[in-house]
C-alpha cells in the first residue's frame, strides 16, 4: 500500500520553512522567559497558530499553549515543545542576542518552539489536503527548567489539568550540540536520569578552638558524612545499575578561631529507575545518621525533583525507523542514556 505521506515532499517542505522557522526561533531568543512567566513568548505562538488556522488555547498550565490538527480517524498524537528560558546573561554577540539581562535562552527551548511551529505548518498543510491520518496535538509547554510554589512544573500541571487526555502517544525533544547537524538521536527504555534536591542540616555543639573538648566538631561530623556519601553509589548501588549523588554546597563555620557548631550541605540525586531512586534516598539517610552516635544530630530535606524518563520501546522503534526512512540510516543514532533530567518524564508516564 503506497504512502499518504511522501518522505521527499515533507523534506522540501521543511527546507522551504528553514528561514520562517529560523526567524521564530530568534525572535523568541530576543525576549527570553522564565518558567511559568512566558507570556510574550505564547502570544508569538498563538498568533502563528490562528494565521495557520489552527485556533490556540492559551493559558494552559498557566503560560502555555495548546493547539489541535485535525485528520482522519487514526490515532491522536501530542508533540510537546518547552518554552522557558534560563537566569543567564548571554555574551554570545550575536545580532539576535537576548535584549533583557540576565535572561537568555541557553538550553535550545526557544529552538524547540520554532521547531514544533514548523512542524505545526507541515502538519496543518497535510490535514488540509486530507493526508494526514490521525489527529495531532500541539503542546507548548511552559517551566520545564523550574516548579511553582506548589513544586509543580509546566509538565506536571500539564498533564494534572487534562492536556494529554485522549493521546495515544506523545512525543518530545531536545536539541544537542553533541550531535552532528542533522542527526537524530534516540533510544527505547530508560533515557534521562530522575533529579531530586537535598538539604542537610548537621548540628554539633560550637565551642573555642582552644577548648575542643567542650564541644562537637561538626566539620568533623560533615567529613564522615561526606566520606559516607561517595560510598554510596559504588558500595550500596547494584554495580549494573546506574546512579549519583553529589554534594554541591557546603556551609559551616563563623570564625577562624571557633568550633562550628552546624554545617549545611545541598546536592542532587539522580537515577533512572524508581527503585534506585528509593535505594539512594534510603542509603542518604543512613550515611546521615552516622553523625548521631557520635552526639550530633541532622536535619534532611529531600525535594523530589522529576522521575526519569522512561520511553515507550515500541513508539522509540517507530521513531528511530521514521527518522531512518525520512533521513537514511547515516543520520539517525541510538542515543546513550544521560544523566541529566526532563520533566517531560511526567507526559512519558501518563
């Protein structure tokens, strides 16, 4: 059976749409956003929907954007793009430079959102000749870099509020300059890492350094934590499986001359499997209490970050194989996992 859908056309069609797709791309690279604040940024994208004739639903999960293809009876997909921007001061040089200090795009959101407006373009041209076979749902997702107040991110408040209800599938995508130009990435299963947050509070007893036999040391109590901690993941961990905790920050001390009585620490957990993510924080919690035999006690928070990104074999295989016959085998990889996180992990779960 012949396809509806002619590779070589949907590549002309997007080399036509290079400059138009470029264009968007740096406008919204001019006017950067922060999570959940990025309203210019969705006026841009409502109004190139309305003058495809796609109607936009705007202020979904607070900033975002929602807009629907129609074709035939096949199955409905979503295609997710994020959209926020990054507290970073760009020197770059560039002639579409950001204009608001500070701010700038530095993680290739504003790249993703031309890009799912160009494919909104192909798309919407093919439903209109009647070859598109199912519907597609344009999701342009807001806070993908940071959560709200209630710990919620642009994804997560996505799928709470109903924006993927109804999908047979949804697909995202990440820009990556350690790909050759033109190449396409992916890989079924595990892909990106969980990433969660801690704070560690230890407290000792503060006294004069001339006098440590009238207090606890808690830098000493901080070092065999710290020491307990880097056991972690090559002692307790499965050697197979794969993860780490790191330690960013550490605080502790007033003065040269003073025992510091409390030592605050923060890091980040990743993983990317639910159960090494429980084992890691179980195993934290321990390398925690090895202060409290020695008279100190600790304070942990642990702020669960987003889960890792698992993808659907079957629709990574029917991607991978799409990308080889659109672009041939030379141009598409099997991606290796990353460590890094995405909260798209949440539209992957739902």
């Amino acid at each position: 059976m012949k396809p509806i859908v002619d590779n070589a056309d949907i590549l002309q069609q997007a080399k036509a749409l290079h400059a138009k797709i470029r264009a968007w791309r740096r406008q919204i690279h001019r006017y950067p956003e922060l999570s959940f604040t990025e309203t210019r940024t969705a006026g841009l994208i409502a109004s190139a929907l309305f003058d495809l004739g796609i109607e936009p639903e705007t202020e979904v999960a607070k900033t975002g954007v929602v807009g629907v293809i129609k074709g035939g009876d096949g199955p409905v997909v979503g295609l997710r793009a994020d959209m926020d921007a990054l507290p970073i001061t760009e020197q770059n040089g560039a002639d579409f430079d950001s204009t608001r200090p500070g701010l700038m795009h530095a993680c290739g959101h504003d790249a993703h959102t031309a890009m799912l407006l160009g494919a909104a373009t192909i798309l919407k041209a093919l439903a209109d000749r009647g070859q598109l076979p199912g519907t597609v749902r344009l999701l342009f997702q807001p806070s993908e870099e940071d959560q709200d107040d209630e710990d919620k991110s642009g994804g997560m408040r996505m799928v709470e509020e109903g924006a993927l209800d109804g999908l047979d599938a949804v697909f995202g995508l990440h820009v990556d300059t350690g790909l050759p130009v033109g190449t396409v990435a992916t890989r079924p299963g595990p892909m990106m890492a969980s990433a969660d947050t801690f704070m560690l509070t230890l407290y000792g007893q503060a006294a004069h350094a001339a006098r440590p036999h009238q207090g606890l040391d808690t830098i000493a109590l901080a070092a065999h934590v710290i020491q307990a901690v880097h056991q972690i993941v090559s002692r307790r961990l499965d050697p197979i499986g794969e993860g780490v905790i790191t330690i960013g920050t550490i605080q502790g001390g007033t003065k040269d001359n003073i025992i510091a009585g409390t030592v605050t620490m923060t890091g980040t957990i990743r993983s990317f499997t639910p159960e090494n993510r429980d084992l890691l924080y179980t195993e934290l919690r321990r390398a925690c209490q090895i202060v409290e035999p020695l008279g100190g006690r600790f304070e942990l928070d642990l702020r669960a970050g987003y889960p890792p990104l698992a993808n659907d074999e079957a629709m990574a295989d029917l991607m991978l194989s799409a990308a080889r016959d659109l672009l041939g085998d030379e141009q598409v990889r099997v991606a290796e996992k990353i460590m890094a996180a995405e909260d798209f992990s949440f539209m992957a779960q739902a």
